[in-house]
C-alpha cells in the first residue's frame, strides 16, 4: 500500500528494485547468507530465545503472564473504565482486607481474624429486620433487600469450629473453587484472595483476604457499615491494627464495567476469516510441489507465529499493557496478517533463483532482493498501527501494542527463525527439485501463452492488489472490528469528527486508569491489582446479581478498610522484584533447571531432526582434477602463547617474532629446511621488566631483535645467539613512539647500526645497537603523526616525517648533523596549516624510485625526493592510516634518464569500511610500455609519457579484513567467508568478493564526502571461475585471498595444507573475531596474527635471503601448494 502513496513522488506503483550494491541490499543479503550457512546456530539461538520468552506463559502457571492468559475471556468483550464527575452507582462496593505475614494469610490465627471481623461488621445483617441464612449457613439478605456480601470465610460456611477443625486449609479451598454463594458468585480464589501465587492452577499462597459488600440500596447502610467500622477501630487488640486509624474510608471512585457476549456475527467472521487463510496456506504450500517439505514448512509458519504470539503476551504482560478485555479468538489474526505476505514473498523469490547456485547464496540473493520490502511493509503496519491507537479507545489502544510488539517478533523470527529452515529445505533439494518439474512441464506446453484471466490472476497472487493490500487491510479491519464493540458503550459515535478529534488529541486515556490513596502501609498488593484480575466469569455473575440481562453498570467502589497483623513480617519492604535484575535472579534461582532442561532437549531435538534431512549417506568428494595455475599456500605455526598475539614483527629473512597478551613474547627463527625453531621469553618476569612492551622492531637482516617497554626500558635480543645483548634504557615521556626501526647510519667511513625512535613530540633518540649509548635531538616543536626512513640508492638514509599542521619534513640521519629538520617548501599546505581541509596526513616513500607519497585527503601527489618536484597528483579514497601501500615492478631508464615502470599500483584500506581499493596505472596493454616518472619539464622535453597519459584500472574487494602488500605485485589477506553473489548481476559462479570498476565513476564518487567513496555504486561485475573450497564445515568461516595488479583473483579457506583432517584444525585454537597484526615475511609471504597462532601465507616459490627451499618453492616445515581456479576480470579502463 506504501507505493501507492507514494506515487505522487515516484511516478509508479511497482515497488523499487534496489541494485546490487545498494547497501540496504547488501546487508539483507549478507545476514540471509549466514543465516544460511550458520541455520544450526540460528535455530539453537531462536530456540533458546523462544523458551525464555515463553517459558512463563506456558510452563510457569504462578507466573503474571500465565495468570493472564488464563484470565483472557474466552466469548466475551469486557472492560472497566474510571468516570469522570459524577453519575449514579448501580452498586456501591466496600472491602475489608486482612493481611498477616507476607504471603500468609492462609492460616489459621488470619483466618480466625477475619472471623471476628466479618461478625463485626456483617454481624445479623445490615438492613432492617435480620438477615437470613442460606444452606450453607453463612449470612444472606433478607427477601427484598438489595445488599450481599462474598467472604473467603465461605468455604467453611462461615463457621469458626469448622475452621478450627481443618488440618488442611489450602486443600479445602481449592477442592472447593466451584461453589456457589447466596449471591450466585463463584468462590473462586480471585475473588476472595489478594496478591496470589498457583501451582498448576492450584492456589498455594495469598497475600490478604478479601471481605466484599455489594449495597445496591443507596440509602443508610453504608453508615451502618461506617459506625460498625468505628467500633471495630476502636476495640482493644494488641495483635491487630485497623487503617484507617478510625476505620472511616471515605475516598471512593466511579467505576463502568462491561460485558458483552461475541454475537454470532463475530463468530462467524472469525471462523470465515480464519478457514479461509488456512486454505489458502495450504492450497499455496501444496503449489511448490515439495511433497517432502511443504507440511515442514507449514508447521515452521505455525510454531512461528505462536511464538510470536506468546512472546509478545509475554512482553505486554511486563510492560502493563492489559489485554485480558479482549477477546482469545481475536489475537492469532495478528500475526497472520503480518507473517504470510513475508513468508511467500521470500519463498517465491528464492525458487526463482538458478537452482544450480549454491544454497546458502539462493537464500541470501532472495533476501537481499525482497529484504526492504518486508522492512517497508513492517515500518507501514506500523504507522497504520499508530494511526489506529490514536483514535480508538483506551482498551483497544492497548491491543494495538500488543499489534506493534507482534509485529516486530514476527519480523525478527522471519530474518532468523524461518530463513535457517528454509535454508534446510533448499538444501534437500526439494525445491529445486520442484523448479524443476515445472521447468519441464512449461517445456512441453505451446510457445505461444494465453492471455490470463484477471480471476486467476487475483487467486494465484500475481496482482499487487493481493499482496500489498491484504496485510494492511487486514489489520486495519480487526482494529475496527474490536473497536466497534467499545464505541457503542459509552454513547460515542464513530464519525470523521470524532476521528478528527481523537488524532488531534494529545492526552491519551489509558485503559485502566486507577488512582488509589497512599495506603499507611507499604501493601504487597493493591485494590487496582485486585480489581484487574477478576476474569470474565466473575464479571457475568456479578452482572447476574446487580443488573441482569444489561450489558454494563456503574459501580462506587471505597478504599479497602485494612486490618493488619501487629509485627507482620515483610510489609516493610516491596515484594515484586524492583529491577530486570532482580527478576531474572529469581527466574533463575527457581526455574533455571527445568529451563535449560527445556533448551537442551528442544536443541538436540531438532538439530538431530535436521541431520536427519539433509543425511545423504554419501562421501563428500574434492575435485582433484583442477588445472594447477599457481601455488597458494597456508602454514600455520601453533605458537605456544595462550592468549591472542597483539605484536608482529619479522624480517626478510623469515624470523618471527610475536608479543602476545598473556604477557609472553615467542620468537620464531627460520633455520631453512629445519623448519620454524621457537623461543618463548617471559618478558613480563624478566629483570629489568618488559611490559607492557610498547614497540618491537628486527633489522633487515635479522640479527637483532628490539623490544620497548612503556618505561623506556629496551633490551635487543641477538637471534643466532638467543640471549639478550644489553639493556639499554631511554626516556619515552609516557608516550609510544611513533618510529621505532633499525637503521644503518654512516659515522664517517664506519657503517653501524642504530635503533631509531621518534616521539609523538617530535624528539629523535638514536641508539648505537653494538654499545647500547644514545643521543637525543629535537626535530620539531609539533606533534608527529607520521614517520618512515628513506634510504636512497646510494645508501644515504634520511628521516621524513609529517605534521599535525601538514607540513613534511626531511632530517638526515648521516653524520654528525644535529641541526634541525628541513621544511619541504613544494609540500606545505599553506597558510592557516591547522585550517585546511586538504592539509597533507601520511607520507610513503618508495626509495627504489626515487619517489615520496604525500597523501592528502582524497588525493596523492607524488613527489620526486631530489628534487622535491611534483610529479603527478591523482584522487584516491578516503584511506586508513598507514594503510596505504605502493607496488611497482621492476626499474626500468626512460631515455630523458628518469626512472620508469611499466605499471604502478597502490593500495589502501577506506575509511570506516571494510574495502580495500586497488588503483593501477598502465601506459597501454603492450608488455613493453612503460611509465615516465620524471619531472614534467624533462618529460616535455622528450616527449616521455608518465603518469597523466597513464590508464587507470579501479579493482575493489570486500570485504577485505586483514592484508598487506608483497613484493610479487599482489595483495594477500585474511577475511570471513564474503556474502553470495546477486544473479542479477553476476552469472551463477560468480563470487561478490571482487568487483572492477570505472575508475571515473569513482574519482565522481570520491568527491561526495556525505556519500558512499567506494567502487560499489558505480561497479561493473566480471565473470570469474568459482573456487572449490576443500571444506564446507561451518568451522571453516575464513579464508585467504588474494589480489594482483592486473585483477586475478584468488581465494582459499584458511586452512594448513599438511593436516589430513582439517576439521582439527580448529581445535585449539582461540575464538577468533578478527585477525591480525599482519606484515611482510619475504618477497612472496605475509605473515597474520590468528588467535594465538601465525598464519604464513604465500604466494608461488618463497626464497628466503640465505635460506634453501625445497622444488616446489615451499619449505619444508610445513608449506604446501594449494590449487585454486582463478578469477580474471578485465576491467574498464579509461584515460
């Protein structure tokens, strides 16, 4: 119904098809995979949510929530409402109510109170001339008096020797809950008792008891009620106390109660209403021709919607919504208006999907696809909800909290609940199957279709009348519905002006609206408790006793008179649990057995059901017979540390080393084809102490190891000897560096090497690594936010670094220069620096070109390092600090003299996303071309073409996770298993993970900082080959990828590749949420973080400075190839 209002907006009433990469549509489709892929873990979450929902409305029978599904009426309408001003009472109601202990007034000296307080004020009667007996012997009004009374007392008959003689009081009141007083009133627990507590519907406890008096005589019997009250206040108790003081109560309310029977037409519009959606349930299953699984899918719905149903009575319940006016038949047509159009809006969507895809991916793409439809139908109940509450009436207002809650139940037990067992079902095959069958029988009718009949095309919901109508309309008519039996209470016409009123209104009434006197003491329950709980029966016989055969009456109801035992204990203290907390404390302390119970056996229940469904007694088979392009493998090394490694460090070499958060440091030595030799350091125990360890660095050629505690304190660890060399200590002014690398430095013709490391203050310490001396220099007098060494080709090393301002600065590291840094002049932002926007953040050098990155936001320059020239600018996104990485193959000479290369790529995070952007610059397709990154005034004057004459190609993962660069011209990572493919934009096979894109599309797109910066909205899709998992266990959720410059794609699961059971790989690990640190191992490996585990993962032959490696280019120690078909995409490219 929303699209056809908003037509005027739109120009159409067909509802809005969002494109792959919106992403309202990726996320839909991203939680339809998991679901999925993880149906187990959703079912054993929904379920276990279920039961705790559920659990006291329909296990728990002393609980307020069953208390009020008990007390539903079954056939009849009824309400109480406060008056306002003044009217004339059909009955005026006054109660005494005797409380002892908390909790205990069904005992004896209690009762025998009430005895003695019923014959003082009840005494032989209260009109003129003597009351009469009744069979039972209690106490009834005369012929022709118009009074009566209802007492607990009446279950002994009003006897104090048959109370005396009972040995069992709760016994004899509940084997007696069905007799009948003077009055015709039933005696049942409710209505004599206050503050009750049941077992299996048995009373076992109270809380007071409850002396009733009906007066319809309007006259002076309610003074002989008031002086017999008086004298009762005034007798000498030391034991009792009566409140008032005077046992005067004079506060009163006027209360209207209703009662009306469902008439015939309700019954048979409900019976009509209900008949005919179940038919067409049925009828509809029956259509998707899974013999196997439509009768599953069926009680799916069913126990769906129950659970909605008692979930949300649940939640009222606590919320003090008030429902019990409404009649039961009334409340399962909620949900079948929300769930249904839902239900076959997906199922219809997924058998439309290929059936040849992958069944986690069929669920996801047919979320994704319909996801914000059922979103929009869900946020248009709701508003019709709230438009109905506004001019109903009070109780109906409520039952349109009741709608709202259910409503959002029901949609969330669609997203999880429903979506797992469909999963299950595609997965058996029955509804591909079913595709199937039609496919073939569509194959043998004529060509030429016949028109369809309007008739049949409303029955076989292809109009948009049946399906975005009836959820709506359906609502709004039950609304009505119930609403129509109030408004002819209260003498209230329902009409535009009223309706108009009642939506300009602001006050809302609520549905019970009492407002009793403070009581002296803090009472366990209240009247307006008290009054709530009487049920429909109770309401139909006092209808019988004050006005018979009317529909409603008026009723003056007092303040209870209040008789308390003297020392009770526990009425100093509020019972009912005053918080969530406590409530679940309680829950948990008295059914948290026969709760877990519950959960347990309802979780091996279905998981050994759904076992059993998708059981196919087959092996699970690997194709082995993929073309092997390239190796790609994974070694894990199971590091003895206990808790997640939160430091990375490693050197060309292949040495390792990792600072984990169980304060223990491994180092791991790569000694060739003996494999990985590890070392674990205590380093939290060591004296002088290292922790926690601020920074870590190795030299290049892995000789030495630096670790840095937050004191200062270093220590350098010498690899070949495993022992530590000095303990050199430095001031870190309570900061972690911001630099912290080995360096060689030049001290005239001697060449040593030094630990560098520069504050977040701008002060440079550089410490000699074979005498543990340093010296200390400022630089500058702003903050740093960014550093890196730059050595060039002729091996002079200099220091540059960036501002807060923005300003860049270079600092040689060479000689004894102590002078301060050099201010880029080409580099500054300008004047005001702490103003502009576009102010330079990070810099990367590329030392083997001679060239620097001042990465602004959304644009780099690139600068030349002699020269301080600007080279070439180009917009990037908005990047993660220091995640941007720079690839180029190998240096070639442009004949101007300048560097060249046929290709340049950087790479880089974007901010607040998990995408990582590769952007590739290429001459031309020719392998010989090359790029000119010589200054433009050079490239003029030869006519070289650099980086402005360049074709960019835009490649795009996500999502991403972890990665770093190597120097084989490829990124790898480490990510979760990404979301399926949308078959409206890629063909079956395809994966999600890697998309191309037009790279003037993104500069465009760049540019809208309050938008979306990435590839995604303006992407063009590629076909790739799909990658053959060797595993499809849930445990295997990640996987490796990897990503080269020319937009091969590959991805594998992030297992080791010499387990023969790679289910065991999981075993002992941690629970991972997201890896990392990661850094380079090599030329061709990256070495992750995992847990508390390193992944290496490798790409082709690694070749380790000074280490031998086996033919396959593998170590060892454990690498392995792994084959994997893979994914080519030629992206557009422009100029």
């Amino acid at each position: 119904m929303i699209w056809y209002l908003l037509y005027p907006l739109r120009g159409t009433t067909e509802p809005p098809r969002l494109s792959p990469s919106h992403p309202l549509r990726r996320a839909f489709q991203a939680h339809g995979t998991a679901t999925a892929r993880h149906w187990l873990l959703s079912l054993v979450l929904t379920i276990t949510i279920s039961v705790l929902l559920c659990y006291q409305a329909v296990f728990q029978t002393d609980s307020p929530v069953a208390a009020s599904l008990r007390n539903l009426p079954k056939h009849v309408w009824t309400s109480t409402t406060q008056i306002e001003g003044e009217r004339p009472a059909d009955v005026v109601v006054r109660q005494v109510w005797v409380h002892g202990d908390y909790m205990k007034a069904i005992e004896l000296p209690v009762l025998r109170e009430a005895m003695h307080v019923q014959d003082a004020l009840i005494g032989t009667g209260l009109g003129e001339g003597e009351g009469a007996r009744d069979n039972s012997g209690c106490l009834a009004a005369a012929a022709g008096q118009h009074w009566g009374w209802h007492s607990p007392l009446m279950y002994w008959d009003c006897s104090l020797s048959a109370l005396e003689d009972d040995g069992d009081l709760l016994r004899t009141i509940n084997s007696r809950t069905a007799t009948h007083s003077a009055l015709n009133m039933t005696l049942r627990p409710s209505s004599v008792f206050a503050g009750k507590t049941f077992s299996n519907t048995k009373l076992r406890a109270a809380d007071a008891l409850v002396i009733t008096l009906f007066d319809q005589t309007n006259a002076s019997l309610g003074d002989v009620w008031g002086e017999r009250a008086r004298l009762l206040a005034q007798r000498d108790s030391p034991n009792w106390t009566v409140f008032p003081e005077d046992g005067q109560v004079t506060s009163s309310r006027l209360y209207e109660f209703r009662f009306r029977p469902m008439t015939l037409s309700d019954d048979l519009l409900l019976a009509a209403s209900y008949l005919v959606t179940a038919a067409y349930v049925i009828w509809r299953m029956m259509q998707l021709r899974a013999v196997k699984s439509w009768f599953g899918l069926l009680v799916t719905i069913c126990a769906k919607m129950s659970i909605c149903i008692v979930a949300s009575f649940t939640l009222c319940t606590y919320l003090g919504i008030n429902l019990t006016r409404i009649p039961r038949p009334w409340f399962p047509g909620v949900v079948f208006c929300f769930g249904l159009g839902n239900i076959f809006r997906l199922i219809n969507v997924v058998l439309e999907t290929p059936p040849e895809m992958p069944p986690h991916q069929r669920i996801g793409n047919a979320l994704g696809e319909v996801g914000h439809l059922s979103l929009a139908v869900a946020f248009q109940n709701l508003a019709l909800i709230y438009f109905c509450s506004r001019f109903v009436t009070p109780w109906v207002a409520d039952f349109c909290i009741f709608a709202a809650v259910t409503l959002v139940f029901d949609f969330v037990y669609h997203l999880t609940f429903f979506v797992a067992v469909l999963s299950v079902d595609v997965q058996r095959m029955e509804l591909s199957d079913s595709l199937e069958r039609v496919d073939l029988s569509q194959k043998s009718k004529k060509t030429r279709q016949e028109r369809q009949a309007w008739l049949a095309a409303l029955r076989e919901g292809t109009l948009p009348l049946s399906t975005r109508f009836a959820g709506s309309v359906a609502i709004f008519s039950i609304i009505l519905a119930i609403n129509w039996h109030f408004f002819d209470s209260n003498d209230t016409t329902l009409s535009f002006q009223n309706i108009r009123r009642k939506l300009m209104s602001r006050n809302r009434k609520r549905s019970i609206e009492v407002s009793w006197s403070p009581p002296p003491i803090n009472q366990a329950r209240t009247p307006a408790d008290w009054l709530r709980i009487q049920d429909h029966n109770t309401a139909r016989e006092l209808f019988g006793f004050i006005k018979p055969g009317a529909h409603s009456f008026v009723a003056r109801i007092y303040d209870p008179l209040l008789v308390v035992s003297n020392g009770a204990f526990g009425r100093d203290r509020p019972q009912p649990p005053r918080s969530v907390k406590e409530g679940l404390r309680r829950f948990a302390q008295g059914h948290a057995f026969p709760a877990a119970l519950m959960v347990v056996f309802l979780i091996a229940g279905v998981t050994l059901f759904m076992n059993y469904l998708l059981w196919t007694g087959l092996p699970e088979q690997l194709d082995e017979n993929e073309e092997e392009e390239s190796t790609f493998s994974v070694k894990t090394l199971a590091t003895p540390q206990t808790l997640d490694i939160a430091c990375l460090v490693s050197c060309s070499k292949g040495h390792l080393a990792t600072v984990s958060l169980d304060r223990s440091t491994a180092i791991w030595r790569n000694d060739g084809r003996r494999g990985y030799m590890n070392t674990i350091l205590q380093t939290a125990t060591l004296k002088p102490r290292l922790w926690p360890i601020y920074a870590t660095a190795m030299d290049d050629s892995g000789s030495l190891l630096a670790l840095c505690a937050d004191t200062g304190q270093i220590a350098l660890w010498s690899m070949s000897a495993s022992r530590f060399l000095l303990y050199p200590k430095i001031d870190m002014r309570g900061q972690a560096p911001t630099l912290f690398s080995f360096v060689s430095i030049s001290h005239g013709d001697v060449e040593k090497l030094f630990l560098v490391v520069l504050g977040h203050d701008g002060i440079l310490t550089e410490l000699d690594a074979r005498t543990g001396k340093h010296q200390t220099r400022r630089l500058c007098s702003s903050t740093v936010t960014c550093a890196a060494l730059y050595t060039c080709v002729k091996g002079v090393t200099s220091l540059v670094f960036v501002t807060k301002p923005g300003e860049v600065h270079i600092s040689p590291l060479e000689g004894n220069d102590t002078s301060a840094s050099e201010v880029v002049a080409g580099l500054d932002p300008g004047p005001p620096p702490g103003s502009n926007p576009a102010k330079i953040k990070c810099i990367q050098g590329v030392p083997s070109l001679g060239l620097i990155f001042a990465l602004r936001d959304e644009e780099a320059e690139i600068f030349d390092f002699n020269s301080r020239a600007l080279i070439h600018s180009f917009q990037i996104g908005h990047f993660k600090p220091h995640s941007f990485r720079i690839m180029h193959p190998a240096r070639r000479q442009c004949p101007c003299g300048a560097p060249a290369v046929h290709s340049l790529t950087i790479a880089y995070s974007e901010q607040d996303t998990d995408h990582m952007i590769m952007q590739t610059f290429t001459l031309d397709d020719s392998p010989t071309s090359q790029l000119c990154l010589g200054k433009p005034s050079d490239r003029d004057k030869f006519k070289c073409k650099g980086l402005d004459c360049a074709v960019q190609a835009v490649h795009y993962v996500e999502p991403a996770g972890v990665w770093e660069s190597t120097t084989a011209l490829s990124v790898v990572g480490i990510r979760k298993n990404n979301p399926s493919p949308t078959p409206s934009s890629t063909a079956s096979g395809t994966n999600d993970d890697y998309r191309s894109a037009d790279p003037g599309a993104l500069s465009s797109a760049l540019k809208q900082s309050t938008r979306r910066r990435s590839v995604p909205n303006n992407l063009c899709m590629f076909n790739t080959s799909t990658i053959t998992h060797p595993l499809t266990s849930d445990t295997d959720t990640w996987e490796a990828w990897t990503l080269s410059s020319t937009g091969e794609f590959r991805c594998r699961p992030l297992l080791p590749d010499d387990l023969e059971d790679p289910s065991a790989a999981f075993q002992d690990d941690l629970f991972v949420n997201s890896p990392g640190p990661i850094t380079k191992l090599g030329k061709r490996s990256v070495a992750v973080g995992f847990g508390n585990t390193v992944k290496i993962i490798t790409l082709g032959k690694e070749s380790f400075q000074g280490l031998a490696t086996n033919e396959n280019g593998a170590l060892e120690n454990g690498y392995g190839p792994y084959s994997g078909r893979t994914r080519r995409g030629t992206p557009r490219k422009t100029q």
